[in-house]
C-alpha cells in the first residue's frame, strides 16, 4: 500500500462524509417537513445523518489502520463500506417518498 494513495483515499472518503450528512439533512428535512411521516421513520432518518458519514470515516480510519499494520492492497476495499451503507438509506428513501405521494 501506498501512503500516497492511502492519504488521497482517506481525504476523499472525508470528501464523501460531508457530501453524504448534506444529501441526509436536505432529503431528511424535506421528507420531515411532510406530517405524514412518523416518529419511528424520522428516527431512522435523524440515524442516518451520523451514520453514513461514519461510515466513511470508519473505513478511512481502518484503511489508514491496515497501511501502518503493513496490510496489502486489498485493504483499500474498505473505502467501499460507505458506498455500501448509502445503498440501504437510498432504497428506504426511495420507499418513503413513494409511500408519501401514495397517502395523498
């Protein structure tokens, strides 16, 4: 592993935690702007704002771990985990929003 590639992947996966906590907090605050929505399904969404940019910086901070532990790599795989806990939040989303226009 490279210490350069190490540093841009970690610099970009702190990139995506802010891109990731503006698109929960502007597609949360619409969806609870709507009072169909219920406090169950706002807390997963209040949820969603710490946890997808914690995942990007987890998976920086466990790629940045394996490079000092002299990991191969195959360790920059790690810099995915974000990608694939925003696929969950866009479906459910995606659900929401959908079950909102359906109440009308």
């Amino acid at each position: 592993m490279s210490i350069g590639w190490t540093l841009l992947g970690t610099f970009g996966q702190l990139v995506l935690a802010y891109l990731l906590f503006m698109l929960v907090a502007f597609s949360g605050g619409g969806l609870a702007s709507n009072s169909r929505v219920s406090p169950a399904q706002m807390q997963l969404l209040d949820w969603s704002l710490f946890a997808l940019p914690g995942s990007c910086a987890l998976s920086a901070a466990i790629v940045s771990g394996l490079h000092w532990a002299g990991g191969s790599a195959r360790c920059y795989g790690w810099y995915a985990l974000p990608l694939a806990a925003a696929v969950p939040y866009f479906s459910y989303l995606s659900m929401l929003t959908r079950q909102i226009r359906n109440r009308r």
